[in-house]
C-alpha cells in the first residue's frame, strides 16, 4: 500500500536508478583487509581508507580486548559529566606529542570534530572563507555555526584572497581548507593558505581526514609535511582512517582545545568514544611512533599503482597522494567498470554526483600499506582488461 506523503521519495529513487546514481551498499563478511569476503567470495580490497593496514592489525586487537578487560566497554556518560576516562585523556596527550601541537581533544568521529568546531568559533555574525571542494561535514558545520560562507575556487589561493579583499562587515574570520581532498587525492597549498592568514589575522583550520597517518613524517600529517607547526591554529583529523579503528581528534592552540572542551557540542551531549576504540587509537599511535614503515609501504604501493595506470593511457586527475581517482566522467560508465571489476575479483566502487560533481564521475582506488606487490600485479591486470574491454583505454 503506498502512502502519498511519501510518493515524492519513490520518485526521486527511481530518479537515481535511472541516472545510474543509486548506490547499492555492499555489504562485508570478513574484517576489513587487503581482501574482503563479499557475497561469498574474497575480493582484493581498493575502496576502504584503511590506508596502513591497522583495521586488522594484531597489536590493536589485542589492545581492544585488554582494554574492555580493564574498563568494560561503554562510557555510559557524555565526556563532560562522566564520561571521561584515563585512556581518553592519555590518548589526547599521546595524539598532542605525535601531532607536535599544544594540546588535542577527541570526539566520536571525524565528521563530530568538524561539527564540535566550527560553530565554536564563529556564529551568526562571523564569515567563514571555505574550499569549494571541502567535505561534507565542513560544508555542515559552517552552515550549524551561521555564519556566512564565503567559497573560493578550490586551492586557488589568488581567489582566496580576492574574496578576502571583497568581503566586509563581519565580526571574526575563519579560513578552512580539507588538508587532502578524499575525491582527487590532491593536497591544499597550505603553506600559502597559511601566509595569508597570516597576513590578513584570520584564523586557520585544516581538515586533515586523509592526512592522518598519510603526510608528514611518519604519517604525522599535514600540517608537519609543510612545518607549519604553531602556525595553523585548527587541526582536525581522523581515527577512522589511517588509524584503523574510530574517533575524530582537533589539535593546536591550547586555548582553542580548552574552548572545545566547553563549547563543542558533539562533546557536551554525545556520549564519549568506546573503550574498545579508544584503546585501539592508542596502540595506532605506538605503531605509528615506533617505525615509519607502514607509511613508506603505503606511498611505495601508491606510486608503483599510479604509473602503471598512467601507463595504461588512464585519467588518474591531479592525485599527489595515494587515493588515485579514475577518471571517467560518466556516472552509468563508472557504475558498470565498477561491477565489472567486483566480477573479475577487483572491489573499488564508483562514485558519482551528488559525492563529486556532474560529468566527473570515477571509479576511487584507495591504496594500502596492506597490499602486497603480487595484490597490486593482480589488480592492475584486471583494471587493464575491463578498461579495454569498455574502450576507456
């Protein structure tokens, strides 16, 4: 029986399976690896962001189960009331020394952090100067703190600063750039971003979800990539990601953490991360602090799968990192590459309008440290012969 308060939904859906933009969602029988049980069948693994293997990883499985055996498994409280525990605040000290910043706080998700951030430190009176190409959870925490958003055309730092220029009558200023960009794998100029903020006194936030365990020194991020510590007053990132488990961290001034602790929403009314989690972030930094070689494997792994695909004849955009976009322009195209790859034992999903804009679909290939050279040989086989099979090489 159809109800008609909701006929506009069906509608739109059949819209989607029309346009080849309905995502089917698959679904994992397996912990997430180099390769993933699917349907019955093991699949080599190119779309998690699991960049440096820790999702599985022995140590931090271990450290989650020893971790419930000493505090149990739920917070039960949110961080402000009594939520708190010694492994969150050993882990903001231990994210804070690895990140080289004042201070750090965390929260249940990237996505969380941004939301915590951004109305913290603008409100209605305020403007916030953005990267057209910024994340969803960005685009949503400038539009919670209502201030006005001002885009500037993506790491054009001339733009940036002519909208600067052009922008008057405001209370405070914020400038926010994701550090690399999770569709096209290109990294923000944030040296120059920094330069400007600099010059004009605007604050400064860098989303570093892509960053984390990526960039930098032994996957310390952006902000160390370029040696801007003490000079970009806002870090956010990720635990979700490079660090195998889950959570979202801020780092930087000591003022503006100890802001967060009293004003980020997210913090003051969503209970604090799970034991488990907490102490597997934990042992992710240990990894982390210990040995560069899972961040080294990762950009080997990048680059050797990069200059075969370009060798190959395919678009791989203006990807600097190891996330190597596809380019293929067409939604329907990318959908059927897509399952023609999960046929031949490849999974690396299509991603399509409104994720990336119209006519820039692409199949996203998301490299691994956990990826052997035989993983990459067979993967490379299979993306050679659907791209020939469906003439896009």
């Amino acid at each position: 029986m159809s109800n008609h308060r909701t006929d506009w939904i069906s509608e739109e859906i059949a819209g989607l399976k029309e346009a080849g933009l309905f995502n089917v969602i698959r679904t994992i029988d397996s912990p997430m690896d180099a390769r993933v049980k699917i349907d019955g069948r093991y699949l080599l693994n190119f779309c998690a962001n699991n960049y440096l293997g820790l999702a599985n990883h022995p140590r931090l499985r271990q450290a989650a189960q020893q971790g419930i055996d000493a505090y149990g498994v739920g917070p039960g409280a949110v961080r402000s009331i009594a939520g708190t525990m010694s492994l969150h605040i050993e882990l903001e000290k231990r994210l804070a020394e690895f990140k080289r910043a004042a201070a750090c706080i965390t929260f249940q998700s990237g996505f969380t952090a941004n939301l915590a951030t951004i109305p913290a430190l603008v409100g209605r009176d305020d403007v916030i100067f953005s990267d057209e190409l910024n994340h969803a959870s960005i685009i949503d925490g400038s539009r919670l703190s209502r201030a006005t958003i001002v885009r500037y055309a993506h790491n054009d730092t001339a733009d940036l600063r002519r909208k600067i220029e052009e922008t008057t009558g405001y209370g405070r200023r914020l400038i926010i750039t994701d550090g690399v960009f999770s569709m096209d794998g290109d990294i923000a100029p944030l040296d120059k971003i920094c330069d400007i903020a600099n010059e004009y006194d605007i604050l400064l936030m860098v989303d570093d979800a892509h960053g984390e365990g990526v960039l930098g020194e032994g996957g310390r991020g952006i902000v160390d990539h370029f040696g801007l510590h003490g000079r970009v007053d806002v870090e956010v990132g990720t635990l979700s990601k490079a660090f195998g488990a889950v959570g979202g961290l801020v780092a930087g001034r000591q003022e503006i953490i100890d802001w967060l602790r009293q004003r980020g929403r997210p913090f003051l009314f969503s209970s604090a991360m799970t034991v488990p989690d907490v102490a597997a972030c934990l042992e992710a930094v240990n990894v982390l602090q210990e040995s560069t070689e899972l961040v080294d494997k990762l950009w080997a792994n990048a680059k050797l799968f990069r200059e075969a695909m370009q060798s190959f004849g395919f678009d791989t955009g203006f990807s600097q990192t190891p996330i190597v976009p596809v380019m293929l322009g067409d939604a329907k195209l990318a959908q059927t590459f897509s399952r023609r790859l999960f046929e031949e034992g490849v999974f690396a999903m299509a991603i399509g309008y409104p994720t990336v804009p119209q006519g820039k679909a692409r199949v996203r290939v998301m490299n691994s440290a956990a990826h052997s050279p035989d993983d990459l040989e067979e993967a490379l086989a299979v993306f050679e012969k659907v791209g020939k099979e469906l003439a896009v090489i």
